[in-house]
C-alpha cells in the first residue's frame, strides 16, 4: 500500500467537502506534522484551501489515523476517547464534517 501524503488528504476531503451540502459553518483539520485543510461552507457551496484561519471547529489527526479510520480499523468515537483526534470547538459542526474523513 501506498504511504498517503498530506496531498491525498487534502484532495480527498475536498472532493467530498464540495459534493456535499454547505457546512452553514467553518472547519479547520489540522494534519499532524503536515498541514491545514481549512473548509468554508458558510456561504452556498463548501470552498477547501490550506489556509489557517479561525474556523468554528478544530479537528486535529494523524494522516496515521485518517488511514484507520478509512479503513475501519478504528473507529471515530475509540479514536477520540484514546486522543488520536482533538476536537476545538462546535461537536455539532464537528459531527457534520466527521462523514469527510473517512
């Protein structure tokens, strides 16, 4: 299996991120060691870049655990209670973005 890179993630979750219905809120993953996802769904479409700004929910993870969590082998609810996901901010918006991870 191919090592995923900071570029996969990011291209990833913004195919997801712009099929989908606007967030009506902002998201920031920050990827451990690699680089920021920023998600502005606040207006009528989902716009991702690598911006840092404030952002109405934080979610920071391992490309590590991105990979569990795709995969299956961990889940999102084991993943937050152990810390390998750390979450700043709105859990409702958090909850919104959660189906762009996996």
């Amino acid at each position: 299996m191919a090592k995923v890179t900071f570029d996969d993630v990011f291209a990833t979750i913004k195919k997801k991120a712009e099929g989908s219905q606007p967030l009506g809120a902002t998201a920031k993953f920050e990827i451990e060691n690699e680089g920021t996802v920023y998600i502005d769904g606040a207006g009528d479409k989902n716009v991702v870049s690598t911006s840092n700004k404030d952002s109405d929910v934080t979610i920071g993870i391992s490309i590590d655990t991105l990979v569990k969590l795709r995969s299956g082998e961990l889940s999102g609810m084991k993943a937050m209670m152990s810390g390998l996901i750390k979450i700043t901010g709105s859990m409702t918006v958090a909850m919104k973005v959660q189906s762009l991870m996996t």
